[in-house]
C-alpha cells in the first residue's frame, strides 16, 4: 500500500487520465489545450447523467425563450439566476460578455456556449456537442482545470481592494475573487513589512518561470477611479486595475499585469 500514487487507485481509464492530467501541474500560458479523448468522455458521462440546467446572459427576449425550450428539450429547465446547479451559461455570438453570471459560470467550469448552440440543437431536436460552440479558450481552460482537479485560478493570491468601484462594483468583484480562489485582505499590504517578506504562498496559476509567481499580494483600484499607484511592483506587493481581473477571468489565465498609463 506503501508509495502508491492517487492514480494508482483509479477504478477506471477516465478517472486515470484526469488524476494523470492533474499531477502534470501548471501548463505554460502559450501551451495548447488538448485534453485527452478520455477527459471528453468522462465530462460527456457526468453530462447525461445530471439535470441540464441552462442561464442566458445578455440575451434578448426572443433567444431567451429559444433558450427555455431548448432547455424542455433536453429534460432539464431555464434558470433566472446563477447558482451551483447552473450546467450551461448562453451568451451572444461574439466576444464573450464579462457579467456576473458569465463569469460565475465559467470560474465553476460550467459550459459556456454561443448562442449558435441554442440554434443547432433545435434545428437537429436533438443535444448538440458543445465544443465546437465554447465562448473562447477561457471557458475550455476553466473546464479542464475542473476536471484535471487543479487549484482555481487565483490560488496562492491574496487581493486587498483599495477604495470603491463602479464597473464591476465592489461587491461582485469581492464575489469573482473569491468564487476563483482568491483571499480577501481588510488591511493595505506593506512591502517591506515582515508579514509580507516571510509569506510562502505562489500564484500556482502565474506562467512558469515569470516574476509573477513571486506575487502574493495584490492591491486592486478602479481604474475609472481618483487612485493611482506609485508604481505597479514593489517587492511582492503590485497594483493592478480592477479590469486586470475580469481580463483574467474571461481568460482563465494569469496575464501580465498592465503598465501605468503616463
């Protein structure tokens, strides 16, 4: 029983192929996302067996009710609000909106679909894959995350808000942040304080080999806002604006942290 590895005790080839995917560790940002065939047919199991529970974002009234029959078609039901139990968000063909429910569903690893996929499993009354419908390579990287039963996206981070905010404000902010992973701090971290020089923590999520795995804290303002840093990195402690966030949500990827404007 000794040195034996989780994987060992697979019970079977699908769950093996995610336990193998999630010992892999982090991927570099620039890496191609292919999960195995395996990965596909496991999600495809749990797919059919639960309920399908379908949210729309930013659509109009007419694809909502599109959205609520298609939703009778495949034994399952529309849902007016995100909750645990969402299993598909819907938005518009086009770049992915950044609401709270969108966002929401793609940090819990939900599918998060065009509205092309509405179309083609009514025309074909019948459920259509969603992969070839996904609403960008944020949602797939979220999902095999999920899946590979690796840390959210801001483990390892901790965020302290500085002021208010209007878009998204602050409370739905504080929800992102901590809805992926993150640690919210009541206090403005100090660089050269000893708290902060002998905190071990590391963004698992930062690109191997960049600075950025080094950050711990990050002091968060609103761009549209009066504040504005010093400067962006000092020490472990660095400023971003709030769209920095949202930017790396709708990504599912740690991205630089922007330059200050001058």
């Amino acid at each position: 029983m000794f040195g034996l590895r989780p994987v060992d005790y697979a019970v079977s080839p699908e769950m093996q192929a995610i336990l193998l995917a999630a010992s892999e560790g982090p991927h570099p940002v620039n890496s191609p996302l292919s999960p195995p065939p395996s990965l596909n047919k496991a999600s495809e199991g749990v797919r059919r067996e639960e309920q399908v529970v379908v949210l729309g974002s930013k659509l109009s009234q007419s694809q909502q009710t599109r959205l609520a029959k298609l939703g009778h078609l495949l034994g399952g039901k529309r849902a007016d609000a995100f909750s645990c139990s969402v299993t598909h968000v819907v938005v518009p063909d086009g770049p992915m909106p950044t609401t709270l429910s969108t966002l929401l569903g793609l940090l819990n690893g939900c599918w998060v679909l065009n509205f092309s996929w509405v179309e083609a499993c009514l025309q074909a009354d019948s459920w259509i894959a969603e992969s070839d419908h996904e609403a960008g390579v944020g949602p797939q990287r979220s999902r095999i995350n999920r899946h590979s039963l690796l840390p959210p996206l801001l483990d390892g981070c901790f965020f302290y808000l500085m002021g208010s905010f209007r878009k998204p404000p602050r409370d739905e902010l504080l929800q992102l942040v901590r809805e992926a992973g993150g640690q919210i701090l009541t206090r403005q971290p100090k660089p050269d304080s000893d708290v902060t020089q002998t905190l071990s923590a590391a963004a698992y999520h930062a690109s191997p080999g960049s600075d950025q795995a080094l950050c711990t804290q990050y002091i968060i303002y609103d761009p549209q806002g009066s504040y504005r840093p010093p400067r962006v990195r000092l020490g472990k402690v660095w400023s971003a604006p709030s769209t920095w966030v949202v930017n790396c949500i709708s990504a599912f990827q740690l991205l630089p942290v922007p330059e200050l404007e001058s």
